[in-house]
C-alpha cells in the first residue's frame, strides 16, 4: 500500500485542542480539530490513508480519500486492471471498455457483425445491425431478392413485400391489377377510397357514381357529393324550405 498526505477540513468544534487524537492539529481560532495530511477523519479519530497499488490520493473525504487510475477499477480496497477484450476499447471514464465500430457486445467478447450477401452493416457506439442492398428483402439473416410482379415497382417503404403497384393499378393476390374506373370517376391515391373517387357533382353507389340530384333553392357541399340548402332555407326530406 502506498500512504499519501489528504487534508481533512472537518473540525470538531465541541472538543477543545486539549481533546485533539493524534495526528491532528488544533485549529487557529482555539477550538477544535483537524486531521493532519495523509489522514481521515473517523469518528473522533484521524486514521492513515492507504492508497492501493494503481490508485491516487483524491483530497475528498468520500471514497475513502482515493480513486483507481484510467485503466483500473475499484474492488474492494484494490484498484483492478480493466480486461479489455480483442477487437475494443477503454471507455472515457477508464473503467469499462466498448466494442470498435462493426463489433457488438456478447458477454465478455466482441463479436463481428458480418454483412450477408447483397447486404451491409449499419448502425453506431456498439448497436451494430445489418440491412439489406437496395431491391433485397431481409430474410432470418440473408439478403434475397425482391419479386416484383408486373406493373409494380421497388419501394424505400418498409412494407411486407418491397414494392407497390403503379398508379393506376391495386395490390391483389399478390399481383397488380387494373383500378376499375367508373364513368365520371378518377384514380386517386386516398388510404379511404379503393383507388378511386367520384367527380364533383357525383357520389359512389357501389362501384359507380351517380349525379347528386340537387333540388331547388339548394347547391353542392363542399365535398362535391351532396347538396346543403341555400340560406334562409332549411332541409326538409329531399327538398328545402323556408326556414
């Protein structure tokens, strides 16, 4: 062990310095104590500091006055060299250590992350993870190719399959079918329609649109697929009234 000098700066103002321990000093104003250098105060004594082998003399009280040098850890009174395993690194703080890039965590060991085929690995600070080259899906750890059926393509999406029909075109059964279209209808890509809408002035009836009737005294809403009476006019059934 290697004994260092640490200031304790606690006096013990109900004693006077006829009640000092040893290896303490009275304080300048008459009354109370401190330890001396390379001792800590215990109760109403002052014991020698014992700094381990690969450790130093913090000048604090707590921890009992010292600390482990970068690379070693505390263990019990002992400072312990930190084991660092193939392929890492220390950490800032010197007491632990951290995969190099491309390495992950296992136990005690740092293990390679390895890219499948048409693959390639990804991530950052030990969370390393694989992803799959552009037009491949990832299946359990391998990278397959994508089967685009026809009038579809790949997509950036991170859905099921890996690809989506063509405008004009809706997934079914695996495969891309023509988006059937009524007369006065539009395509259109809106997640509650089913690949179509009604024009304005229409409304959908089943898998046709059918012109909104409008009666007298009345307009278009604002949607296009039903009708609000002109004010001062109110509904009454299929026709409006004076309200």
């Amino acid at each position: 062990m290697l004994c260092v000098s640490l200031l304790s700066t606690t006096p013990l103002q109900a004693q006077s310095n006829t009640d000092a321990p040893p290896n303490s000093s009275p304080l300048s104003s008459g009354v109370g104590w401190m330890c001396d250098p390379g001792f800590l105060r215990t109760g109403g004594s002052c014991v020698e500091i014992q700094v381990p082998e690969n450790g130093y003399a913090t000048g604090r009280i707590s921890g009992g006055g010292w600390d482990c040098n970068h690379g070693f850890r505390r263990n019990g009174d002992t400072c312990e060299k930190v084991e660092v395993p193939a392929n890492a690194f220390l950490d800032t703080r010197g007491i632990g250590w951290v995969c190099e890039r491309h390495f992950r965590r296992e136990l005690d060991e740092c293990v390679e992350v390895v890219a499948p085929e048409n693959g390639y690995v990804t991530g950052r600070h030990g969370s390393y993870r694989t992803e799959c080259d552009w037009g491949f899906v990832k299946v359990a750890d391998r990278c397959d190719a994508i089967e685009v059926p026809e009038n579809a393509r790949l997509t950036e999406g991170r859905n099921e399959n890996g690809w989506v029909c063509l405008r004009g075109y809706r997934e079914a059964n695996g495969a891309c079918e023509p988006v059937p279209v009524p007369d006065n209808g539009f395509l259109s890509n809106r997640i509650s329609s089913q690949g179509w809408e009604c024009e304005r002035g229409f409304r959908q009836v089943e898998e046709r649109c059918e012109a909104v009737v409008v009666p007298e005294n009345a307009h278009l809403n604002r949607r296009g697929d039903g009708w609000d009476c002109n004010r001062p006019y109110r509904r009454q059934l299929e026709r409006c009234v004076p309200g």
